[in-house]
C-alpha cells in the first residue's frame, strides 16, 4: 500500500543526525554505504564504467562541499526518511512504502516497474534509478544491520554511522526525547532541510559552530623580524640581514 | 527534467485522441454529428489509435514493463494509477459507442448514454494525466495551477483540431468544428502564454542556505561536486537548456502549434479546401504540441539539483 500508515502511538522513528560541524567531507559514510549495500537488502548496488573517466553508478549517499563567508561545510546527503514522503504517495503499484513500525521508508523491488515517478517525487535527490534491473533503488537505513541478530549488538548500526571517522554521524530513535539522537538534536537546535516543502524529514542536520578562536594570520617563513622576537634578537637580525 | 520521448508521445496523443472523443461525446449529445454510421466508428477508432498509441508508448518509459500491470493498484493514492485506472475504463463505452452508433444510429438514447460515458472518461483520464504532473511539489514549473487546466485545454484544442481534419476528408465542410477547433485554438494560446509569463516570475522553491539548513553564515556557495561526472540525478532532474533555446522553441511551438492550426481550422470552417486545411491544421498542432511539451519537460526545474548548484 503506498497511502502512508498509520504510526502506532509509541512507535519508534528510526533516522540519522548528521553533525555538520564536525563532518570532514572524507566521503568515508558513501564508501561504506556502497561496500554494504551492494551485498545487502537491494544488492547488487550498479557501477557503470568504474574505471573509466565517467564513471557512473547507484550510490545512496552524496558528500557535498560548500563554502560560506564564515567556513565550509561539508554535506552528506541521503534518504531523510520523511513523515509525509511523497516519493511513497506517488506509487502507483505499492513498490513504495514506510514502514508503520520504525518508519523506515523502502522499495520493493519485486513489485517496482520502473516508471521513476518516486525520484520526481523527492526533493532532495534520494533515490537512485538501477539501470541493470529497471528498479528504484534508495537507503534502506541499513535494515539488514540494524536488526541482524547475525552481528554483535554494537554493530547494529547504519554502515555510513559505524565508519564515520570524526563521529559526525548518529543514530536512533527520533520519536523517543530521552533517546541519544533527540538530546543531541535538542542541544545542539538539530534542523530539517527543505522544511519549508512540508515532508516533514526524520532525519536531522546539526548545524555548524561559529569559529571560536581566532586562527593566528599567516606568518613568513624567513625574512622579515616577527613580532614575538625580543629586541637583541631582532637586531642581530636586523644586522645579519644587511 | 529530462523530456523522455515516451513520456511526450504518451501525453500528446492520448491528449489528443482523449480531445477527439470529447467533442464526439458533444457534438452527439447535441445531434450535430453526420448521422453516416461509419463516420462513428471511423471517428471513435482513430481517438481510441491515438489514445491506445501514446499508452503503449508510455510502457517504454519502464524499466520493468512486463510488470505494468501492477500499476492498477494504488489508484487510493497515486495519479498515475488512477490514470491506468481510468484509461483502461475509458476503452469499453468508447467502444460501446462506436457499436450503438453503427448499430442503433448516433441519436438513439443508448448511444447517447454511451456518448456521455465515453466523453466523461476521455476527460477523467486527461485529468489524471494532468495532475501527475500538478502533483509534483518539487517541480515549481508543474506544481501550480496551470497545469490542470492547461492540460484539458490543450488536449479539447488538439481533439477539435483532430476532428475538423476527419470531418474535413470526410464530407468537405466543417462549419462547427472548424469553429471549435478555432475557438479551443486561441483559448490555447492565451493559457500557454498566460503559463509562461507565470514560471518566468516564480521564484526558486529554496536556496541552498534551506536545503542544508545552513542558515547562521549568510549565502551558501557550492565548492566541491561530490563526483566529478552526471549521475541518474543530475540526468533526469538536472536537465538544463539555454535560456536562448528556450525562446526560440516558445515560438516555433506557438506558432507551428497553436497560431497555424487555428488560422487553418478557420479556413476549413469558411470553406477553403477542407479536406486538405483540416488535417494540415492536425499535423501542425500534434508536431507543435510535441514541441510544447519538450519544454514543459525541459523547461521545468527540479528542487534536488539546487544541491548540485544547477538553476532550479
């Protein structure tokens, strides 16, 4: 059924907090997504021309770069798992769901016929078209780690969340406020993006600290007497330079 | 957004086909059809062709087409499977029609109600059409309150067009198509114009500072692309064409398929060589309605390519 369920009181809402000031844009989360999931729920993930010079391929997760006035951030993006998705309204064959349990948004590629409407549903370019099977295929906020009883409990995590190497990412239940994600949304004022387009996303983006200290300015490397020298040694320099 | 020719094939001819069977239903409602009847069956067959063509055209925008049939499915929530829903209901009062007309005469009152079925599904099934388009909040060039009727008119405009060319070789003159068709015509260009002049004063749906909710630091620039070449992204949702392109097109397709249709629909009407005004008319208007759709396709934006820095 592609109509959006109805969330049971008390269930949970599984997601992402992404913390834009501390992601270094390693692109560590989008390497690992693809290394998992290219053997895991929607494997295999396609790669066309990977070595050649326009390589092109299923990715779930992008890591941009941008730049403001103040520092530049960097902006991993993918699936937000949104409350009201349209991507899951506009099915017309059910492909497309959310889960009423976690809220986990998925395709099923065994009803999905390829018509792409999804994709043109999604403002934020989350799901990707696999051109080998003729399917839509998105995050699957790693379903097959996050319950496998198969891995040891510490590794039941999103790919992209257990290898980030600065801890920029997290993860969790977004409905419960006594939850990790939700204190640290809470703290930090964790935003949406695009609220203004009503899909009401789960996940959310911690934003970026203003600089606290002031970088020193550059210094020469040779030459010129630098302000921290005492006086003798700036007229031995002085003296030595002539 | 990338203009898929499935996708323009799909909503030209069935517009078309759909605009036929419309002013068929009509115009027998009205008793103003030739009562001959083969020119029912003639007339309903060739709409059912052009409706029946651009749906089987569609089938090659899926990736997976053997499983099309699954797409009846969701018509609670989904336009497009209303759509699917509706053009295929759309096929046996047509049909009905075309027989009762044959059979009982295009006045008798079962043909009649046929008729009406017939004419109400034809414009179920273009509103459908429609409002996947109006649907789609992240394309602001569709999301908004031309789409729907723009659609029903172009599709009444192509349908009339569509009917001067038949009756036009069939019995030379077509007074009241002709004056439908003309009419339909400058309703057309009026709401094709009136579309343009909205998307060209529509603001972009955000801005990069709300789309990564980097909103502390003032303007947000892109700096790095996340891969160097065109992803499924990038080629379906962030397809560009030159502004100057762009004008140039508005006005081959306003002229080739609205202007030139409609003076030709009135020169059928007053009598000049019907038979060979009317389906020049039809020619024009199905090519510059091909046209018109490509840009709607090329001209729309979507929000996601704001993340790649493209216009949106």
């Amino acid at each position: 059924m592609t109509s959006l369920p109805q969330r049971e009181p008390g269930a949970k809402k599984l997601g992402l907090v992404i913390d834009l000031d501390t992601c270094v844009g390693c692109h560590a989360c989008a390497v690992n997504c693809k290394e998992w999931n290219t053997g895991g729920h929607y494997a295999p993930l396609p790669d066309h021309n990977p070595y050649q010079d326009q390589p092109d391929g299923v990715w779930f997760n992008r890591i941009h770069s941008y730049e403001t006035e103040e520092r530049t951030v960097n902006f991993p993006r993918s699936c937000l798992h949104c409350e009201t998705p349209q991507c899951v309204t506009v099915c017309p064959t059910g492909a497309s769901y959310k889960r009423a349990e976690d809220g986990i948004v998925l395709v099923n590629t065994d009803l999905c016929i390829g018509c792409k409407l999804c994709s043109w549903a999604c403002p934020y370019g989350a799901r990707e078209f696999d051109e080998d099977n003729g399917v839509m295929k998105k995050c699957t906020l790693c379903i097959d780690r996050i319950y496998n009883e198969s891995l040891p409990e510490a590794e039941r995590e999103p790919a992209c969340v257990a290898t980030c190497p600065s801890r920029a990412r997290h993860f969790g239940d977004l409905a419960d406020p006594e939850s990790k994600v939700s204190k640290l949304v809470a703290e930090r004022g964790g935003a949406d993006l695009m609220p203004e387009l009503g899909y009401g996303p789960v996940n959310k983006y911690l934003p970026p600290r203003k600089r606290k200290i002031a970088a020193p300015p550059l210094q020469s490397a040779c030459g010129e007497a630098k302000p921290g020298m005492n006086r003798l040694l700036a007229l031995v320099d002085k003296v030595l330079s002539r | 957004m990338k203009p898929a020719s499935s996708v323009l094939l799909l909503t030209t001819l069935t517009g078309a086909g759909y605009g036929l069977l419309v002013w068929l239903g009509i115009l027998d409602l009205a008793g103003a059809v030739p009562h001959a009847p083969a020119f029912g069956i003639v007339a309903i067959l060739i709409g059912l062709a052009f409706a029946g063509g651009g749906l089987i055209a569609s089938m090659a925008h899926l990736g997976r087409p053997e499983r099309a049939w699954r797409a009846f499915s969701q018509w609670r929530s989904s336009w497009l499977s209303r759509e699917g829903v509706a053009s295929t209901l759309s096929f046996p009062p047509a049909l009905g029609f075309a027989a009762l007309w044959f059979f009982e005469g295009a006045t008798a009152p079962a043909t009649r109600i046929l008729a009406a079925l017939s004419l109400v599904m034809a414009l179920v099934t273009v509103g459908c059409t429609a409002m996947i388009y109006a649907s789609l909040i992240p394309i602001r060039q569709w999301h908004n309150r031309h789409t729907l009727p723009d659609y029903l008119i172009f599709s009444l405009f192509s349908g009339a067009v569509l009917l001067t060319a038949i009756m036009g070789v069939w019995q030379g003159h077509v007074i009241l198509p002709g004056s439908i068709a003309a009419a339909s015509g400058l309703a057309a260009i009026a709401a094709k114009s009136a579309y343009w002049r909205f998307i060209d004063r529509q603001k972009p749906l955000a801005t990069l500072a709300s789309a990564t909710s980097v909103r502390q630091f003032g303007a947000v620039r892109p700096l790095d692309q996340p891969h160097f070449s065109e992803n499924y992204i990038l080629r379906e949702m962030g397809f560009t064409i030159a502004r100057k392109h762009a004008e140039k097109l508005r006005r081959i397709a306003l002229a080739a398929g609205f202007i030139a249709p409609t003076i030709l629909a009135l020169v059928a009407t007053l009598g000049l060589a019907a038979w060979l005004s009317g389906p020049l008319a039809a020619l024009l208007a199905l090519a510059g309605l091909f046209i018109e759709r490509w840009l709607f396709f090329a001209e729309a934006t979507h929000v996601s390519a704001i993340y790649y820095g493209r216009p949106v």
